[in-house]
C-alpha cells in the first residue's frame, strides 16, 4: 500500500529539474543550507541575498542546470511574495491604523489592566489561539505582532516571554486543527471524520500549546532576552489619547478578518457546494486577502476618524506602513525561492522513496515522513500533503478516531524544527528583530517542542481509544 502511494505522488509530481541520485541530492540540501547560515552568521551578508547565493549552490551542487535552477527561484519568489506578500503589507497598514489612531494602546491597556505579571503568557497564547483558529499562519503573525510587541513594551516584559506564547497558539492551530488548508488536505486525503478530527486536535492542541508557549516561554526569555525592537513599533503620531477610539471598536475591526474567515469555513462546511451561490460569495468575502482589506477600510472609519485622523492623513500614513516590511518582503520571498528549489530538485520525492520501506507503526511513519519533507522543504503544507498522501492507503483498515489521529500524526510532523528554508522562519525573525542564532533557539526550538509534544500525545492515545 505504501508502494501504491509513492508510485501514485510520483505520477503526479513534475519532473525534476535534475537526474541527481539520492546522495547528491542529500549533499547539495547539506551545501545549500550550510551556505546560507554561514553567509548570514560568518559574512553578516543580508539574508536576501545568502538564499539567493544558497539557491544556487543547492541547485549547481544538484546538477540542475542554473537557468532552470533560477527560474525555481524566481517562481518560488513570486508565488511567496503573490501569496504572502500582500497579506503581509495589508497587515502592515492596520499595524499602522491600530498604533497611530491608538487603537493598540487601547488593547495594550485593556490587556494589561485585565491580566499582569505571571497571567500574561497565558493570557497571550489564549488570545493567539482564538485568532488563529480561522487563521493562515502569516494572516495570524501580522494581526498579532503589533499586540505582541507593545505588550512586551508597555508592560516591561520579555519579548519571549510574550512572543513565544502567541507564536505557539498560531503554530498549533495552524498544524492541528482544521479549517486551516494542511489539516483539510489531510483529512480528506486519508478519508478522516472532520469532526472528530477537529475535536481531537483541540484535545491535542491544549496541553501542546501550554508546554510550547507559557511553559517553554520561560526558558526562552532566559536564553535570548531581548526588548521588542523599536523599529517595528510604529510610534503614535498623536499623543492626545482622549481622542483614541474605544476597545470594542479597536477589537472589532482587528477581528474582522477572523469573522470574515471563519464564516467562510463554516460555510464550507454546511453548504459544501463550490458552486452555490452562498458559498462562492463566502468564499470571496472569506479569502484572506479580502478579509484583512476590509479591515483596513473599516479601519479608516473606526480607528483613524475616531482618532481625529483627516482624510489628507490617511495617505501619508499607508505610505509609511510599508516602509519597514521592504526587507521582510524581500527575505521571506527568498525563502519561498529556496523551498522552490528544494522541491524542483527533487528533494520532497527523494524523502518519500528512502521512507518506502520503512516498517514501523503508521502513525510514527506518518509523524517521521512529514519531519523529513518539513526539514527538507521548509513547508508545513508541502509536508504536510505529501505525507498524507503516502500513508493514505493505510487508513483503510483503520477506526474514525484512529484514521483522525493519522491526521494529527501528520500535522504535528510538519511542524518540525522550522530554520532557514521556511519563510516563517525569517518573518519571526525579522519581525522580532533577532539574529538566525536567536531565532533557532526560541522559534525553532518552540516548533520542535511543538511537534514532538503533539506527536507524543497522538501515539498515547492511539494506545486508549
């Protein structure tokens, strides 16, 4: 049955850009990888251009001829940059709306009045998960970094100490717990019950969540102690905070795009129909990019009028938004053009035919294949599909729980040691201002914990239920 499924993923998959047998191909992801840290840590060469450099080594090392090498690039570029991009600057913008109207002082004020000192992580990642369940991860990151950081300043704290719990519950519910698009393919894939799937994940997801984000925070805090950085704080333009807009407005018009989206995914749900009229409508209104726009413009009425904001403001204000995500944009781009590389290469096929013969339990298959395509890819859903396409066949015989933990087995593989070759890598560590050291021994080491702990608790409870 695992034959069947490599052969079926083969089928499938676009030819390689390259005829490089395993150990090549092994070597030149080693390469590539190395490149890309050394440049960065060793040269202090801006990150953009070490994976760009790192591409290429990968696909020369390969045997890939670079004009095809360069052409991955460039179209993992462009498909992370079109896809994350836009999200990215759009949450710029209400970032902006939210910091200079004082509509985040009125969250920071609001949190830190409601929960202080040692509540706060908690109170954090409880936040963080409720917004992330709907949520893309990326959608999720650019919501909450302005919360994220101004707590962490107003309130004195430890960036990780807050970061590390808000990042863990985007993190977990991005993994675990549908709707979000990896959990969705993998249920469908292996033929898994969704709401039994999505009950376990949130049975899985809350002791993961603890120990990856208020608990881990800890020792995080301890090993990088950092202050938010200035730079991403866009300073208030107006110091009059009689004028600043109420919180139920402010917390409105940040959740918006978590309505937009989660009713889109209900929808989904109770019509189950691509074709009506209901559901393509939600499915417009619902789409990330749409949702987050239409909290920028609702914005405009209920954070920057209120704040005393003329029409002759706003302008100059959206344009200054977007300066700081200049480098960001770029940096995550490159990283989308890594992990085009790593798969036009054939690196993800080359993982699914050295796991082929693997005789071990399927859930522990299934957690190890997504680790390796994730560590190789740096693509949560990348590992995540492929996995689940592999052990699919193995379902078959298996109970509703069984075949929904199958997922979560899945999902919590994907999650795995996040570093260079993933783009969520670098917008943590641009957005927390961190160096790749810093960023592997906090964000990464935090999604490691993610997955082992996830991982863990699936194969406990595939032993009782």
């Amino acid at each position: 049955m695992t034959r069947l499924s490599v052969e079926m993923l083969a089928a499938d998959a676009p030819e390689p850009i390259t005829s490089a047998g395993h150990a090549q191909l092994g070597i030149a992801v080693l390469a590539g990888i190395a490149v890309i840290v050394l440049l960065i840590t060793k040269s202090k060469l801006h990150a953009f251009l070490a994976l760009t450099i790192g591409s290429l080594a990968l696909g020369a090392i390969a045997g890939a001829p670079l004009d095809k090498v360069l052409t991955s690039f460039s179209t993992g570029l462009g498909t992370t940059v079109a896809g994350v991009g836009v999200l990215i600057a759009l949450g710029a913008m209400l970032g902006k709306m939210l910091a200079d109207s004082g509509g985040a002082d009125q969250i920071v004020d609001t949190i830190l009045a409601k929960a202080g000192g040692r509540s706060m992580p908690w109170a954090m990642v409880l936040i963080a998960s409720v917004i992330g369940l709907p949520l893309f991860f990326e959608v999720g990151i650019v919501l909450l970094i302005p919360v994220v950081l101004m707590v962490a300043k107003r309130g004195n704290y430890s960036l990780m100490r807050i970061g590390i719990p808000a990042l863990a519950g985007l993190s977990v519910m991005h993994g675990l717990v549908p709707p979000h698009p990896g959990p969705l393919v993998a249920i469908d894939a292996v033929k898994a019950d969704l709401g039994v799937t999505l009950a376990l994940g949130v049975l899985v997801a809350i002791p993961t969540v603890i120990i990856a984000g208020p608990l881990f925070s800890r020792y995080a805090a301890r090993w990088v102690d950092v202050p938010a950085p200035d730079r991403m704080i866009p300073q208030r333009a107006s110091e009059d905070l009689e004028k600043r807009p109420g919180f139920g407005a402010t917390l409105f018009t940040v959740l918006l795009p978590v309505i937009l989206m989660l009713a889109k995914a209900l929808v989904d749900i109770v019509v189950d129909d691509p074709e009506h009229p209901v559901q393509r409508v939600f499915d417009v209104i619902g789409a990330p990019m749409i949702a987050l726009l239409a909290s920028v413009l609702v914005g405009i009425f209920t954070l920057l009028r209120p704040a005393g904001f003329s029409k002759e403001r706003i302008s100059p204000l959206v344009e200054k938004s977007l300066a700081p995500i200049a480098g960001i944009l770029l940096i995550v781009g490159a990283g989308g053009g890594f992990k085009q590389t790593l798969i036009d290469t054939g690196v993800g096929q080359m993982v699914l035919d050295i796991s082929e013969d693997w005789s071990i339990p399927a859930l522990l298959l299934a957690w190890l294949i997504a680790v390796a395509i994730r560590l190789a890819t740096g693509s949560a859903t990348v590992a995540t599909v492929s996995a689940a396409g592999l052990v699919a066949p193995l379902a078959a015989d298996m109970s509703t729980t069984h075949a929904a933990l199958l997922v979560l087995a899945i999902g919590a593989g994907s999650l795995f040691f996040s570093h260079v070759n993933d783009a969520g890598f670098w917008m943590v560590k641009e957005y927390f201002g961190l160096s790749v050291g810093q960023n592997i021994k906090t964000w990464s080491v935090m999604e490691t914990i993610i997955s082992v702990v996830a991982g863990g608790i699936v194969l406990l409870l595939s032993l009782v239920i």
